[in-house]
C-alpha cells in the first residue's frame, strides 16, 4: 500500500530524505521514524492510520507501545543511579535488596542483571500476575536460578526489567518507583515522553499493536493473544520494565541523543557522563 506521510518536521539539511521517506517508501500500515543530530532534532515523520478503522491518522503525537525498546531505557536509568553513587555495577545485589540472596542468588551482582546473566530468565507465572510488582519481585526473591550468576547468559526478557527496577526503588532516597524515577529524573529534566507506567489520560493516544495475516499465520496462539493482552489499558497502566515501555519515536531518538550530549543548543543537559557511559556499555 502507497501513502502519503500525514505529518512532518525537519531540518533543511534532511529534507530530501524527508521527501523520500513520504514520497516514495511502500509500506502496509503505519511509519514512524525519527532521529536526531548533534543535539537536535533532524526529523520526524508519522504516517498512516492509528488502527484498523482507519477512521485516525498515524502522527507524530501517536504513541506506541514499543516493547523491549524499553530496555535501553531501564539500562540508562540504573547508569543514571550509578553515576549519582546510589548503585555499583560490582557491588552484590544484596548490599541493596538483602531479600533477593537466597537459594543460590547470593553472589548475584548489579552487573550480572544488567547483563542478563542473573540466571533467572523467565517467570512462569500467568500474564495477569505480570501487573503486580510485588508479586514478580517476592517471586523473583524466592527463585533459585537456572545456572550461578555471572557464569553464563541467558535473554531475560520480562525478568531483568522487575530486577533493576527493584534496585533503584530501593536505593532511591524517595523510594519511588522506576517509571516514577524515569519520569522525574530523566524525562522532564530532558522533555521527552517515554512510559513506564502510562497515565490514564494518555491511553487516547496509544495506537494498538496489530498483527498482519501473514504474521497471524506463522505464529502460534499463545503469541496472539499475547498481543491482546499488551492491549489492555490495565497492562499500560503496569510497569513491566524490560516490555511494555510506551513512546513516540522522537522521544526514543531523544533518549539517546540525552545519553551522550546536550540537546537543543545546550538547553537541555545531558543525561550521563563519559565515564558511566563507558561503565554501561
């Protein structure tokens, strides 16, 4: 399907990849992408429909639910904690969470999270359990791990998101949560919109994921309704860190333009130091 792009803003300097993007890309559904250069913004388009009764345009105000997207943000929160001296990548795990060393987690460190090798990879527990913080993390405290920390890796998609959200609650001096934290301390101080933990007055402005029949016909059923579920406004409204982030595009581009510089001519400071930027990555 052809389309024209609905809305747009860019530099001159990027006005013919601009006009390209609009003009000549051949896409079915939805595009959204943006990027930033040196500092500032160099574009962002939005186009196509918000869903299937393409009765509301796709633009750059749309927000989208942008799944493990989320980890970067997680990751530069913790480093953020790490650069103020409320967390050490070296330091145990227990020296903050004293209830997580147990049944063979003791020797877990900040830095086995954060690099997934933790040995707890997965919960199996039912998705609505998902929803409830205190539940994952009293689940999480009483795991024992698939392998000793530190020694192996392994992808933990849902799990290393509620592991380094717990820490920074607990070392945060005003025990707030982490989507409380990223919102106070990195998103206003730097004027972007990235949710953990989406606000009831902004569900109008999430386009809901959809999958094509293509897809439909190659995934299995579980999977399918496991969209359905990160449609729910409740699953929003929850803070699964490592998964169910919500964002527009320019605000993802700005997160990492934040990481490493100054934005806006210098308006906006940056988020993290050379040194916690070498430390993280």
């Amino acid at each position: 399907m052809r389309y024209s792009v609905v809305s747009f803003w860019c530099l001159f300097i990027f006005s013919t990849v601009v006009h390209s993007e609009s003009v000549d890309y051949n896409i079915r559904g939805t595009i959204k992408p943006a990027a930033y250069y040196q500092g500032s913004l160099a574009f962002e388009l939005g186009g196509g429909w918000f869903d299937q009764s393409r009765t509301q345009l796709y633009d750059v105000e749309t927000l989208q639910l942008v799944c493990s997207t989320s980890k970067g943000l997680v990751a530069a929160a913790v480093a953020l904690a790490v650069q103020r001296g409320l967390l050490d990548y070296s330091a145990l795990v227990t020296r903050y969470w004293p209830e997580y060393g147990q049944n063979g987690k003791e020797n877990t460190t900040v830095a086995d999270i954060m690099s997934h090798r933790a040995g707890s990879p997965y919960i199996s527990k039912p998705f609505e359990q998902f929803l409830n913080w205190t539940a994952m993390i009293h689940t999480l405290e009483q795991m024992t791990p698939l392998w000793s920390p530190g020694s192996a890796h392994g992808y933990h998609a849902y799990t290393c998101g509620w592991l380094a959200g717990e820490l920074i609650r607990r070392v945060d001096p005003k025990r707030r949560s982490l989507g409380q934290f990223i919102r106070e301390e990195m998103s206003y101080p730097v004027n972007f919109e990235f949710f953990i933990g989406l606000p009831m007055n902004q569900e109008y402005r999430v386009s809901p994921v959809e999958l094509s029949e293509n897809i439909k016909q190659n995934i299995n059923e579980s999977n399918i309704e496991l969209v359905a579920l990160f449609n729910d406004p409740r699953t929003h409204r929850a803070e699964i860190p490592a998964s169910n982030g919500i964002a527009t595009a320019s605000s993802i581009a700005r997160l990492y333009s934040a990481l490493n510089t100054d934005l806006d001519g210098g308006k906006y400071k940056r988020l993290l130091n050379e040194d916690i930027l070498k430390l993280a990555t």
